[in-house]
C-alpha cells in the first residue's frame, strides 16, 4: 500500500480514537454502546453498499478505505473498530478500557506509517510488518496511552499491542489488539 494513500487512513485512526478516548473519559461506557450500535449500522451499510454502491459513500472509500475492502467488506476497518472498541469500553474496567483504545489509535497508526516509510527487517513469523514499525507501535502507544493512564499500564498495553499486531491473526488487528490490550491491562492493574 502506498504511504501517501495510507497517510490519511492513519490520521483518521489516529483522531477516532481520541475524540473515543475523550469521550470515553466524561461519558464512560455509554461511548461503547454508541460505538457498538453505530458499528451495527455501518455493518449494515456495508453489506448494502456490496448489493448497490451508494454513490455519496464513494469518495470517502476511495480516500479512507483499502481497495480490497472497498470491493468485499466496505468499510471494514471501521465496522470492526467501532466493534471491538465499543466491546473494549463496555466489557473492561475504566483505565484498561481507555489504555486500549490510546494503544490502538496511536500505536496501529504510527507502526503502519513508520514500516511503510522505513520498515526494512520484517519478523520472521509476518513478511508483511517489519520490526522498525513494531517499535514505533511500541514508542509511540507507550506515551500516547501515558496520556491518559498510569505509565506502567501505558508500557505494558503498548508491548501487548505491539507483539499482538505480529502474530498473523485470521481476525482484524482493530479487533485482536484492544481486546488483548484491555484483557491484559485489566488482569494486570486494573
């Protein structure tokens, strides 16, 4: 994927999850179950837009979605996002809850933007991500999240993002990694 299309997905990652995480902070799991119910509706919308394009939806796909995605499961990242993040806020303690959602918004955005621009040793068990964006995820999630939470919380929610976002799941990393963030922040701390 090109940096310069992959670019304004990011900064759109990147505001989502702090406008969800300021929310989150006066509003608390009210957030989640609008999040939840907004991504039922978007999962809806993209099923529809398979069966007959929406012509309005069109330039934003182009501009925030992945070609693949646009032609099997529009807006996909952000169904799953809404998903995962809603479930993350309403099932998880108050700082897990918040300490996944940073991790995600800034780690996920800055090792993408960081591997395609200077990625060049790849893991061995995941050709596709490279080590250089595996540390930016580390770097930039641990002080994104010590933004709002505790900094030992923030360290570890941002190694557990980092290392989850490896490991070639079936399923979405804007699903695997607040869920894994959030479970471990809450055994752990909260």
């Amino acid at each position: 994927m090109d940096l310069k299309k992959e670019l304004p997905r990011q900064i759109f990652h990147l505001f989502n999850g702090t406008v969800i995480a300021l929310a989150y902070t006066r509003w608390e799991a009210s957030v989640g179950w609008v999040l939840i119910f907004m991504a039922l509706v978007g999962g809806f919308l993209s099923w529809r837009h398979t069966k007959k394009p929406f012509s309005w939806a069109q330039p934003l796909l182009n501009l925030l979605d992945r070609p693949d995605d646009i032609q099997h499961f529009p807006a996909k990242g952000a169904v799953l996002y809404g998903l995962a993040v809603g479930f993350s806020l309403v099932a998880y303690p108050y700082y897990a809850a918040l300490g996944a959602i940073a991790v995600l918004a800034s780690g996920d955005a800055l090792s993408t933007l960081v591997g395609k621009a200077w990625g060049r040793r790849h893991w061995i068990w995941n050709k596709r991500l490279s080590v250089e964006g595996s540390l930016a995820f580390f770097v930039g999630g641990t002080n994104y999240a010590s933004l709002f939470i505790p900094f030992p919380g923030a360290l570890v929610g941002a190694l557990v993002g980092a290392l989850v976002e490896t490991v070639p799941w079936p399923l979405d990393d804007n699903v695997t990694i607040p869920l894994a963030v959030g479970g471990v922040l809450a055994l752990l701390f909260y």
